[in-house]
C-alpha cells in the first residue's frame, strides 16, 4: 500500500514537524514511503534517515495557496496509486488535508499525537480532556499529526529527489506582504516554552521570562490577555484561540490557567506554574507548582538554570 507524506518546507529548512510526519508516514505504511514539497528545500535527500524512498517538490507554488498546494498532493497520490496521505496538522496541513481527502474520497482523521497501533491512530478529543482511538478501514484515508507528538527515525539512508513537473493551475491567492514572526524556535517545534500572563504587570517586565526562555533554550509565549494589551506579540499567544502546543516543559508564570489556556497548552507533558495565588485553577493541572510572587521567584530560577548548564 503506497504512501505519501506532504510537508512544508518553511523555506530552505527541514523543521522537525516535518521530520516527524515523515517518520509517522513510514511507521503507518511499514516502509519507505513518498514525500512531498514544495519551495527552495535543499538536503531533502537526507530525509531517507526519517524512511523517505523518494521525494518530490514542486518549485515555484504559491505556499499561501491552499488550492495549489491540493493539486499537487492530488496529483502525486494518483501518481502514485497511494491510499495513505499523512499530513503535518499545523496551518498548511489544516489547509490541504480536508480538501485532498474530499477530493479523492478518502476518510480524514486530524491531529494524530502517537505512532499507531494495529491499524488505529490516537488523537485528542474534547479540546485535549480525552483521547480517542480511530480505527482506519476505509481504502483510501488521509491523516494529520500533531507536532512534537513522536521523535523523529534517525536511521539510515538517502532518498531520491524528483522535479514535480504537472500543471497545478494559476494560484488564487496574491501574497501583497510577508511578516516574519521574528527569530527564535516556532512554538509549535519548541520542546520547553516559557510563558507570562498579566501577573507579570506589564511588558516592561518580560526581561526575566526572555532570560530564563535564553538559558534553557525555550521559546517564549504568553496568555491571551497579554497579546490583546499588546504586551507581547500576537504569535506568541498560546490557548484555544491561538497556538496549541505540545512541548516537553510549559512553565507557566503569572497565568490563572483559564480554561481556553488549558485547551491549548494541556497536552504539554510537563506542566510547571508559578502564581502567587494559591487557588489559581492552573495549579490543578500542573506537575509542579509554585506558589509566590513571579519577580521573587524568577530570579532564582535562572540562577538555578544557569549553574545548572554550567555543570553539563
């Protein structure tokens, strides 16, 4: 049974939701499987190491073009008679896998979060507070997985880099403009997030969060309040109603724990909140908790983290 795996590229970059779908891909299909890109990738060979056989990429294709980008994943699942399309479940593949699978018919499983297992795939349901084994029997299917839900193969091999050469149409969308998000690790790829809320007072006080995020290597983020203030920039509000995330360590600071925040953040699989309000509904769902004033604690955490790294 053929399966494909389409991944965005982001530009001349492997990101690691991509090296894990890939992997997914070939978990799901037992062996090597065909990925699809598009843009100026290079070193697309070395996704062999995560079970590619063979890769193909289209240059030139509109990446903000949801239509285009389900003509070339139509065509090459055709191409090659694949009943399994896996997807990255992040803004492109939200776009593209619905359309690809009405197009061809197939059933659509979204936001997979584990390798599956005899036939069925787990995924999240009721916005995170159960999960749900789906068990796949349709010919033809096209699933989507979560970010930083398994670790990429590191195995061994190249694959094979073929030129997509059909005809997927004119693009719909004009792109006018393009704002970068800004430097760092994408919150949906960062393994530790360091996030504020309005119990840090203002934007003037985020030095200690961007210092603590510095030392242990994490991405920094923020609850929804903070962004509607403009406190912080609007991609870095995670929650239901901006980024879900799922990395290794949340560390929470100043943060009620709303549930639309929990939504978003509760697959996290360590929770760490610091709140000087002992009944703040986050501390029901965190691993560890402190309770204090976040200016008192925070610098002696980044003390902390800093002789820490220094001992490594």
């Amino acid at each position: 049974m053929s399966t494909i795996v389409f991944i965005d590229t982001r530009g001349d970059k492997l990101p690691k939701a991509a090296l894990e779908a890939v992997t997914f891909a070939s978990q799901l299909a037992g062996g090597p499987v065909t990925a699809v890109t598009f843009g100026p990738a290079q070193g697309l060979e070395a996704l062999g190491a995560q079970g590619a056989g063979k890769v193909v990429v289209a240059r030139g294709v509109n990446a903000l073009d949801g239509q285009q980008l389900t003509k070339l994943v139509t065509s090459v699942a055709e191409a090659e008679g694949a009943k399994t399309i896996v997807c990255v479940h992040d803004g492109t593949g939200k776009a593209v896998a619905p359309r690809v699978a009405a197009r061809l018919k197939a059933a659509h499983v979204p936001g997979a979060i584990a390798a599956p297992e005899d036939g069925k795939v787990k995924r999240n349901v009721f916005s995170g507070k159960a999960q749900a084994w789906v068990e796949l029997r349709s010919d033809r299917r096209v699933l989507s997985l979560m970010p930083n839900s398994i670790a990429p193969a590191n195995g061994e091999g190249t694959a094979t880099v073929e030129e997509f050469s059909g005809d997927l149409g004119a693009a719909r969308v004009t792109v006018k403009e393009v704002r970068k998000a800004g430097a760092g690790i994408p919150l949906p790829e960062a393994e530790i997030v360091v996030s504020g809320g309005r119990g840090m007072k203002g934007p003037e006080h985020w030095g200690p969060i961007e210092e603590l995020a510095q030392v242990l290597g994490a991405a920094t983020a923020c609850s929804r309040p903070v962004a509607d203030m403009d406190w912080r920039p609007h991609h870095e509000h995670v929650g239901q109603t901006g980024v879900a995330i799922r990395p290794n360590c949340y560390i929470a600071i100043g943060i009620s724990g709303a549930i639309q925040h929990l939504a978003g953040v509760n697959q996290s699989k360590v929770i760490a909140v610091i709140n000087k309000d002992p009944e703040a509904p986050f501390f029901k769902a965190a691993d560890y908790g402190i309770v204090g004033d976040a200016f008192e604690v925070l610098p002696k955490l980044i003390e902390a983290a800093k002789k820490l790294r220094s001992e490594a």
